[in-house]
C-alpha cells in the first residue's frame, strides 16, 4: 500500500480542507475603489438625464425667435430682454398675486380643517371611526370630474364662478389626502404622550395644540408642501371656473393661454416657463428636509 492509501481508521471527514485565497488589502482596496466610480458614474448620468431639460429650457428663454429650434443651442447673443418682454406682454405679476393667494389660502384651509380630523381618526376611540376612514379612503379614488356638474352648478348659483374662491373655499371642509397622510403621521406619535397629556387636565384640543403638534412637524410640513404645490400647479380648476376672467387667472392657466397665443415665440414662453417654476424649486429647495422627513415617516411611495 502507498503512503496515498488511508489507514483503517481515517476517514474522508478528516482531511484537510481546500485552501481559500484571502483577498489581500489591495485587491479589496481596489474593489471598492471601482464600486465608488461605478456608482458616482451612475449617479451623474443620472444628474445629466434631469438637469439636461431644465438647461435646455434656460438656453431657449434667452434666445431670440429667429433662433430657437433651430440647430444652434447657444444663444448668439444671450435675449435677456425676454424676461422683461413677458411682464410688460402679459399681467404676470396679477398672475402670480393670483397663484399665491391661491395655494398659500388653499393650505391654511387645509390644515385648519384636516389636522383636527386626522387627530380624531388616529388618536381619538370612538364607534364609526372605521368607516369614515374607509368614507375617506373612498373620496381619495373618486375622480374629480365625476363631481365636477354638481359642484359648478354650486358655486355659479352662489355667484363665485369667475374668480379663485370656488377652489379655495371647499379646503374648509378637508381635503381627503391630506388626511390620510396626516393620519399616518399621527400614527407613528407614541399613544403615551397623549395619554399622559389627558392625565395631566388637558383636552383633547389641549393634547392635538401643546403635545402633538409639536411633534408632528414634519408629517405637516410635507402635506402642506403637497397642498401648496398642488394648487400652485392646478389648471383644471382654474380653466373650470376662471377661463372667462383673466384677472383671476393663476401662473399655471396663464402659461397654457400664453403658449397658446404666442406658440411661435419660444423665447417668450419658455422665458415664462423658468419664471414660473423658481417659486416651486426654491421652496423645496429650502423645504426638502422636512419635506423627506415627513414622507419617510408616513410610508407614502411613489
């Protein structure tokens, strides 16, 4: 028998087990190496893919008529003027007065009237709870236009057609989003804070202003931005119950009326174009933490 040949009392089990090559710190070094430049690769063709538009649009609002969609993408020279030739063309400055009384109104309405509710909904025990939600849920999927007749016909016998208000008014009486969304905030606040609030003498408007409020900044943060934004961007409302009136028009109906009637001049409406998103992007520019924040904490995706 060879020295190969295994003695009677050895097994299989017992021999050595294949070597493994230990990555040395280099190879690791350099694997981590190439998954940061892979990653940071992704992330600014990413960048380019979103930026890319927006700079489009820029170089476009600062070129003159001659020169837009043609194919030269750099203005020759830069028309700063389109800027101010949008103000003196159109009333944009009504217009946006319009959107801000619009979306800053429409948010106070809605947090008035939809924080309390989404308090009850979350906090409060009470019989039925469960089915107004499931009512509420139930408001969130109904299209706008189903009750679009009914409501027009409303608001025309009440003499407010013509003007903002039929859109601004109706957040009095909660917006079925906003309380959803706030009610899944409400959630997450530990039920001791307001039990300990009620043990101590307070109400239950007492616990909603000096307990949960305070901690749920973020969750209303987001659903004001939600609300603010919107209403900032809404044409079909506007172009319901405001179309006849151009004095009440709002920043968003007045780009489509604007594109509609100078659709040649590229310059002049995307100069409109930029004009009207600085206000959004600089809000959530200042607003994105809590905006994040308050998303994150409530579960919504998408």
């Amino acid at each position: 028998m060879t020295s190969a040949t295994l003695s009677p009392g050895t097994t299989a089990a017992s021999a050595p087990p294949p070597s493994r090559r230990i990555p040395t710190p280099r190879s690791s070094r350099a694997r981590r190496i190439l998954a940061w430049i892979a990653e940071h690769v992704a992330l600014v063709v990413l960048a380019v893919l979103f930026i890319a538009p927006v700079v489009f649009v820029f170089l476009t609002s600062v070129m003159s008529s001659e020169q837009t969609l043609t194919a030269s993408l750099w203005p020759q020279p830069f028309h700063w003027d389109n800027y101010v030739k949008v103000f003196t063309t159109v009333p944009l400055a009504q217009w946006f007065a319009n959107s801000a009384m619009y979306a800053v109104l429409a948010t106070v309405f809605m947090l008035v009237s939809s924080v309390p509710a989404a308090y009850a909904l979350a906090k409060i025990r009470f019989r039925g709870s469960g089915v107004l939600f499931t009512v509420i849920i139930i408001a969130m999927l109904l299209p706008p236009q189903v009750t679009a007749i009914p409501i027009y016909v409303l608001w025309s016998q009440l003499g407010l057609t013509g003007t903002l208000w039929p859109l601004i008014l109706p957040n009095l009486l909660g917006d079925a989003f906003s309380i959803f969304l706030l009610r899944q905030f409400f959630l997450t606040i530990p039920s001791e804070y307001p039990d300990a609030a009620r043990i101590d003498g307070n109400g239950e408007f007492g616990v909603l202003w000096r307990v949960v409020l305070p901690m749920a900044k973020p969750g209303i943060a987001a659903t004001a931005i939600f609300m603010f934004f919107a209403s900032w961007n809404d044409y079909y409302g506007p172009l319901l119950y405001t179309s006849e009136n151009p004095a009440s028009w709002p920043v968003a109906y007045g780009l489509a009326s604007f594109r509609g009637v100078h659709g040649t001049d590229w310059g002049l409406t995307m100069a409109m174009t930029m004009l009207v998103t600085v206000p959004v992007v600089l809000i959530f520019f200042f607003a994105q933490r809590v905006f994040v924040e308050g998303i994150t904490l409530t579960g919504v995706k998408g």
